[in-house]
C-alpha cells in the first residue's frame, strides 16, 4: 500500500457530459470508461496505490478550437480536481490541463494553478489539435514552467492521420506521438534552455529508450549537437511504467534511463482494474529487479518530485556506477560519429 501512482487518470462528470454533447465518446480508440471519486479510492486499496498524481487523459480541452473556451474548461477542470486533491492531499494530488495549443492561455493557467491551486505539475499532449510539444513558438510557457521548477507529464493524444483501420490508436500511434514530442524537446534545446522543467514521459517514453542512440544520430545530423549530449538529454527524461512493466520493456527502460528516473504509472481507468493487475505482477516478478530497486520505482522515486507524499528520498548512484555508464555511453557514441565523420 505504498506505491506512488504519477499516472492515473480522472473523467468529471460534467467534463464527460462536455465531450459526449461534442460528439466525442472514445479517447485513443477506447470507449471513455466510467470513473467517480469512489471508484478511484478503491483502486487504490485493491492496486496498492497509497497516492495518485491525478491528470485528465486526452482530449483535454484541444477539441475547443476557441482559446476563451478550452480556457474555460481548462480552469473547470483544474478546479474540480484541486478541490478532489485539498480533500485527500496524502491520498490525491494532480497535473493541471492547459488549454494548448494556445500558448498564451496554457501559460496563464499553468501559473494559476501551480501558484494558487498548487498543483503538483501539469499534463502536457504530445499534440495539441495537431501542434506538437516543442515546436517553435511555446517558450511563454515554458518560462512559466521553468521558473517554477514544475514537473510536465506528457502525455500522447491521438495522431495529427487517419487512423489506421484495425490499429487503435493507443495500441501503437500512442507511443509514436510521445516519441516524437521527445524528440522536438530535445531537437529543439527545450531541455537544455528550460533545465529545471521535469519532465515524466508516459508509458515508458514511447520508442524513446529503444530508439534514442537512432533519433540521436538524425539530430546530430541535423544540427551537428554533440550526440553525447543529446542521448543524456533522452535519457534524462522521467518515464512511467503504465501498461509497460513487462518482461521486454522494462529491462530495457532501466538499462537507458538516468538512475532515479523511472515512476510507477497505472493508467487507471484507461487501463481496466486486471491490467493494472497484470503489469503490476509483471513489476514484482522482473529479474532485473530487486527490492530496492522496486520501492525506488513504485515509490522513493517519485519522491524526489513529489515530496509532500512522503519523506524518503531515493539514495543516488554510487558515483563510480554513474561515471561508469556515462563513460561507456561515450566511448560507443565516439565510435559511431568517427565512422559518420569518415563517409
């Protein structure tokens, strides 16, 4: 009963009641699930789960074109949430919704509710309404999030396409939309103009960990950054472990994150109670973790963003390890630019 849950998801009645009047019954190609306070406090005791980050899944309010109106619904949201976390704040917390792609409404109320609401970070769409997080254009916002040192949960929306007939989209389109909102905030320098932004990438950061030394070469590329640089700036990102604590996933999310970086994520109620269930038992039985290294991702690590939910903090690398993996990350990365530079 101590795990710390960055990514779990609420649905208001009356934001409900708003998306269904506006035609929209599914969020990633799944039909919206029922959801009320009473349901989220008994998810908690049957997962373990002693406190949840609370955030609002896609659409948010992108599906207002108007920026008074997602502005509008933007602050009803924070505002039923904020009063849901006051309530219970050991059992609740939550990321506020901005109303992007509106950059000057999104910063207005990311600096309300994080200063007056005090919430604990903000969700940010890797697309909104088909404008990607990190494009050109959004550094007001990021200023805002900047100079509070906030913590940004990123996470996917639809694709900006046609889905795919057969493929729901929150099977695969899903990850490739957080893939590629990464990708812009590091190809972009977001990560390094705005360092004390935290940003936690849902379900394990898409195709990042698996795709990050190829994505770092085609920016290197591009802007001819150092690509020791830019693979830290992957791996510095935060990742959760919604739908992704599996067999395949999760050694590799350990082996490419920095240490202390990965969080416990249910996806509730997007993710039905049995997957909760399934890739909870897949975070207990993995080899490749031992129990220290299990209460550092189900909960001390989200310490270290969260500390109001406890006084643990996670315990870093010893520094030998830590000079260890980053000496051999460059010696791989020095092999592999020489042989570019050669062509």
């Amino acid at each position: 009963m101590n795990r710390i849950d960055v990514h779990q998801h609420l649905i208001p009645p009356a934001y409900a009641e708003t998306l269904r009047a506006h035609g929209i019954t599914a969020a990633g190609g799944r039909e919206l699930p029922e959801w009320s306070p009473e349901a989220a406090r008994a998810l908690l005791t049957q997962a373990g789960i002693a406190s949840a980050v609370l955030s609002v899944s896609t659409p948010g309010a992108t599906f207002l074109p108007d920026p008074t109106e997602a502005a509008g619904l933007a602050r009803s949201l924070n505002d039923y949430t904020a009063a849901l976390a006051g309530a219970e704040p050991d059992r609740f917390g939550f990321f506020a919704t901005l109303a992007m792609p509106h950059v000057g409404a999104a910063a207005a109320e990311a600096r309300r509710a994080l200063d007056d609401l005090h919430a604990d970070g903000v969700v940010l769409l890797g697309n909104a309404a088909g404008t990607y997080l990190g494009e050109e254009g959004q550094d007001e916002l990021f200023r805002v999030l900047d100079e509070r040192s906030a913590v940004a949960f990123v996470h996917p929306a639809d694709l900006p396409a046609p889905a795919v007939p057969g493929v729901p989209p929150f099977a695969a389109d899903f990850l490739l939309d957080t893939t590629r909102a990464a990708f812009l905030l590091v190809r972009n320098d977001i990560r390094r103009r705005y360092p004390h932004i935290r940003f936690i990438l849902g379900h394990a950061g898409g195709f990042v960990p698996y795709a990050a030394h190829r994505m770092a070469l085609a920016i290197f590329n591009d802007t001819g950054r150092s690509p020791l640089d830019i693979l830290d700036d992957f791996a510095g990102f935060y990742f959760d472990t919604a739908l992704s604590a599996s067999a395949a996933t999760l050694p590799t999310l350990l082996a490419f994150a920095q240490p202390g970086h990965v969080l416990y994520g249910s996806d509730w109620p997007f993710a039905p109670e049995p997957a909760v269930h399934y890739f909870n038992a897949g975070l207990e039985t993995s080899p490749r973790c031992d129990d220290t290294m299990r209460r550092k991702i189900q909960r001390d690590n989200a310490l270290a963003l969260f500390p109001r939910f406890g006084d643990v903090a996670p315990a870093p690398e010893p520094p030998l390890l830590a000079r260890a993996r980053a000496s051999l990350r460059r010696r791989v990365f020095r092999s592999v630019t020489r042989a570019i530079a050669r062509r």
